[in-house]
C-alpha cells in the first residue's frame, strides 16, 4: 500500500512550510507506507497569473489521494471579481465537514500537565459561511443580509466528531458553544443537535463523556481567564473560527498552532496561519504548525506512532528554546528549525 498525498502550498509562506512538512513526513522511514507526493495548484497568485484559484485538475488529484497538506491563501479582503477562496472551495467539495484545531501549550518539561490543552472543533460547511449575502438600496442607504444556515444532519455529525474526539482525550468532556439565548432557532438547533449525538448512540457509546454549554461570549472571556476549564469544544462555523483564532494566541504564536479539515473519506492538514505576506520569501516562517497539521493529519490515518514521533521531536525543540523563528523570540531560519526537528525525529 502507498500513501497518496497531495501538497498545495499555494500562497506566501505556504511555499515554505509546506516543504518542512513533507520532510518531516518522509523522515518516519517504517512508521508509513511507502509514500507518494503529488504537487497541486491552487491560490490567489495562481488565480492572478492564470484566471483560476482552484484548477479542476486539483480537485480532481485530490480525489485520488489518500490525504493533503494545504499551505494558506492570501484571499483578499475586498471582493475581487471571478476569485472566491479555494479552501472554502475544497472544504465543500470534498465535504471536510470537521476543521479541528488542538491547541496545546507546551509544558516545560514532558512529565507536567500543558497550561492549555484543548481542542475546538468546528462545523466546516455552512452557518454565515453559505455565503448567501444579498444587497439592495433602501431609502436610508443600502441594505445587507446573510443567510445563516444550520441544518440537523450537519450538527449531529460534527457533534459526533466531537465525542468521538473526547473519547480519546483523557478528561472526556465536550462543551458546545452557542448563543441559542438571542438566537433560539439557528443556534437551539445547534444546540439540541448535537445534545442528542449520545442519546442517539445505540450502544451507550458516549456515556463516559461529560457534556457541558456555553455562551459563545462567555466562552471567549472563560478561555483567556482559565482555559484550562476546556477539553473539547465544538462550535458552528463562525464562532469556530473565532475561537480557534483566539484559543491559538493562548499558547504564542500562529506559528505552533495545527489543524486539518476532516470527512469521512479525507483529511487535509493545514497550519491555522494564513500566508503571511509581512515575511513571506525571507525564509523566516515557522515551520512548526505545518509539521504538527502534518503530525494531526497522519493520526486521523491512524497513523499513530509516526504522529507521536514528530509531535515529541517539535516539542522538544520548542523546550529546547535554542533553535527558534523569530515569531518565537529565536534568531533561526525555516530551513534550520526544519533540520532540527528532522534530526529528533
Ligand atoms: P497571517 O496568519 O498570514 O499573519 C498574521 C501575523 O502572524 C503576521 O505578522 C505573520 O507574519 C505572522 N505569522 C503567521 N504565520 C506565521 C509563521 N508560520 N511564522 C511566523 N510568523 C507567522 O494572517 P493575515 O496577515 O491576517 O493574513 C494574510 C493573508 O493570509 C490574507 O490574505 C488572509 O486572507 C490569508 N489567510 C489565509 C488563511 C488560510 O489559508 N486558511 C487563514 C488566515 C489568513
Ligand atoms: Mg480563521
């Protein structure tokens, strides 16, 4: 058996974290199947020289693939006309239903309990991210609205991930973020959706965990005063990607932090960074949080001795302090982080 995996390192930074992956990847040796990499296109630069962000010809490889590693996109914030991100695009096309992003403060030594060890997972398809926005004149200027969707199928099956996670966590808790106070229909649904996932469990499957809620707001002001109250917490879209924004400054860096988009059928591991155009070409990026996406996306495999090897191997040069990017405080290079992990993996 081969493992099939597509790399799309697309705009910025992508270009150069995404190569660190990949190494790290191939320096398991016996931990994986013989592997395969296969180059993809996709991006706002390629949008740019070519007309199109995401080639059909992309989509198309992904499908024969076992799973990709996705660098990030520098989607414009103004609305350009014929682009639309192709990471929305591929979550969509591929139905990578779950972004689930753990955010793990390293301890200062591998017997202490991290500060902040949690995990958001968040719904991947639909909320305000339908983008269905409509626009029209008033007599009192524009007028804008959004669709905001929920559906059942979609909260129970990312609530389903949820447990599925906290399964395998030590303190087995899940708590749901909402704000079903003002917005009772969209997110109550939410809401009971996935409160029903253990009670729809035939086999009492997900009776160990305990299930918790919280007020989206409150959820926010809770995680910087004491995170460590959080486990799992699962969330629609848009406060997903919030809170797993504000969750990964808790523990320094954008550079650390993981994620991947995840089906039934596929995974793609994505650093949760963007492309940073500040120093993108300087050879300065941490590599770190696309070698951990790569580390997540190989255990969602089941790959998990390989996982747990590059994992050890970055918190190690993490509490090793000496060679660091300088979004850490260090004075090294991509290339040279990259080594060093390679060399304790
Ligand atoms: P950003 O994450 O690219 O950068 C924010 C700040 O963090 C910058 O100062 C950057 O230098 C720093 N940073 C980020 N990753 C780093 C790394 N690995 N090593 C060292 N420093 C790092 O977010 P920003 O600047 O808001 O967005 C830039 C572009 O990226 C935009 O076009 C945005 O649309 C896109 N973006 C794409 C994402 C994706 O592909 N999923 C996610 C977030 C932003
Ligand atoms: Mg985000």
């Amino acid at each position: 058996h081969t493992l099939k995996i597509g790399l799309i390192p697309a705009d910025g930074i992508g270009h150069e974290v995404i190569p660190a992956a990949r190494s790290a990847i191939e320096a398991l040796g016996s931990d994986v199947p013989k592997l395969q990499f296969v180059d993809l296109l996709a991006g706002f630069e390629l949008f740019a020289r070519s007309g199109t962000a995401l080639p059909e010809e992309t989509v198309e490889a992904l499908r024969e693939c076992d799973c990709a590693l996705f660098g990030a996109v520098s989607s414009p914030s103004r609305k350009v006309s014929g682009y639309s991100s192709p990471i929305v695009a591929l979550r969509k096309k591929l139905d990578l239903y779950a972004n689930i992003r753990p955010v793990l403060a390293v301890a200062p030594t591998p017997e202490e309990r991290p500060s902040v060890d949690l995990v958001v997972v968040r719904e991947n398809t639909e909320c305000l991210y339908v983008k269905e926005e409509t626009i029209i004149p008033t007599e009192n200027g524009r007028e804008a609205r959004a669709i905001r969707l929920i559906t059942e199928r979609a909260s129970r099956r990312i609530g389903k991930m949820a447990f599925e996670i906290a399964l395998q966590r030590p303190r087995k808790q899940v708590t749901i973020i909402h704000k079903a106070n003002v917005l009772s229909v969209t997110d109550g649904l939410f809401r009971e959706s996935v409160r029903s996932v253990p009670r729809l469990a035939e086999d009492g499957r997900y009776d160990s965990v305990k299930v918790e809620e919280q007020i989206v707001d409150s959820a926010v002001y809770r995680l910087f005063r004491e995170p460590q109250i959080y486990d799992v917490m699962v969330a629609p879209n848009l406060y997903g990607d919030i809170l797993s924004d504000a969750a990964a400054a808790l523990v320094g860096s954008l550079g650390l932090v993981p994620s991947i988009n995840a089906g039934d059928s596929f995974v793609m591991g994505e650093p949760v960074h963007g492309s940073a155009p500040d120093i993108a070409g300087k050879g300065i990026a941490n590599p770190l949080a696309a070698i951990r996406s790569a580390a997540l996306m190989l255990k969602y495999l089941g790959y998990t001795t390989g996982a747990s090897r590059i994992d050890k191997a970055v918190d190690e040069v993490i509490r090793d302090g000496r060679v660091l990017t300088p979004d850490l405080g260090g004075k090294s290079k991509t290339q040279e982080v990259t080594e060093e992990v390679l060399k304790r993996i």
